[in-house]
C-alpha cells in the first residue's frame, strides 16, 4: 500500500492519514446518485466483498456522539455501541447532526479527519481482514488500510458491533 493524498484524492482524511505516516490507497469509484446503499455500492463498484468495506455511522449515546464503525452488509447494534462507550442508551444521530460534527456528508462521512474527535469503535470482525475499506471523505472515494491503522488514526478501538439485518 501507498500513502497517497494527490489533488484527485484529497480529503480531511487523505490529509490527517498523510500526516500522520499511515499508509493507505485512495480507492475512486463513480458514485451512482440513485445508490440506496453507498457501502455496497462501492463493495460492488471496487469488486471488495462486502465484509471487507465498512460504513461509518453516528450514535448519540446518552447525549453525546460516538462513531460506529460496522460491515456494510450488517447493521450497527446500538445497545453495543453504547456498552462499547460506557453508555446506556443509543440511537442513531441526526443526519444533519452527523454532517455538522464531521464536516462531511452523510454518505461520504469518514472516520478518520472528522472535524471534531469523537469516540470510536470498529467491529470486532476487521480484525479478521489484512486491510479494509472505509469512506475517503466524500461519496466515490473509499480509502484501504489495516484495521489497526484506522484505530491509530482514530484513537478508537475495538468491540462487537455489529449484527445481522
């Protein structure tokens, strides 16, 4: 892997991975506006299974964000997110919210640059993957790197998740 933030490719998260010496690809795709699913459209578009391509998603746990970070075939279990985070309850955050703590879109949110830093979780699942695609930032852009990077870059760890739809 390479470390590569050009103009094409740079993002708040291009940027901070660049900064911060971790490698990574950038990975574009054409992003169809009509997706339902963005995670598995860039699963589908990059040809990546599905396991392998993680969606970023927020949480308001007892009225603070976390960042919950799951397989883009599977759901985010919220009572998780919370224990994970030493909360009690969760629920999925305002879009607008989201977009507004992150700096980015909802469908391009990143984990990694996030305007405001936020405590977050990766599925315990990456840890079974050499390297795994989260969003780059912006809609048509995933980013590859070791799942252990993406907890550096975003000072979070590791827990359960996820589950089944």
């Amino acid at each position: 892997m390479t470390k590569r933030a050009d103009a094409s490719a740079a993002t708040p998260a291009t940027l901070a991975l660049a900064r911060a010496g971790v490698a990574f690809t950038a990975r574009a795709y054409e992003h169809d506006p009509r997706a339902a699913a963005y995670g598995l459209e860039a699963a589908e578009k990059l040809g990546v299974e599905p396991e392998r391509v993680f969606k970023t998603l927020l949480a308001d746990v007892d009225g603070e964000l976390a960042v919950g970070i799951v397989p883009v075939a599977l759901q985010l279990d919220l009572k998780a997110l919370a224990a994970a985070v030493g909360g009690k309850r969760a629920e999925m955050a305002d879009p607008r919210v989201a977009e507004r703590k992150t700096g980015y879109v909802v469908g391009g949110i990143s984990p990694i640059g996030q305007k405001t830093a936020l405590p977050t979780v990766l599925d315990e699942s990456a840890i079974l993957c050499e390297t795994i695609l989260v969003s780059g930032g912006r809609r048509g852009l995933d980013l590859e790197l070791a799942p252990d990077d993406l907890l550096v870059a975003t000072g979070g760890r590791y827990a359960p998740i996820a589950r089944a739809r």
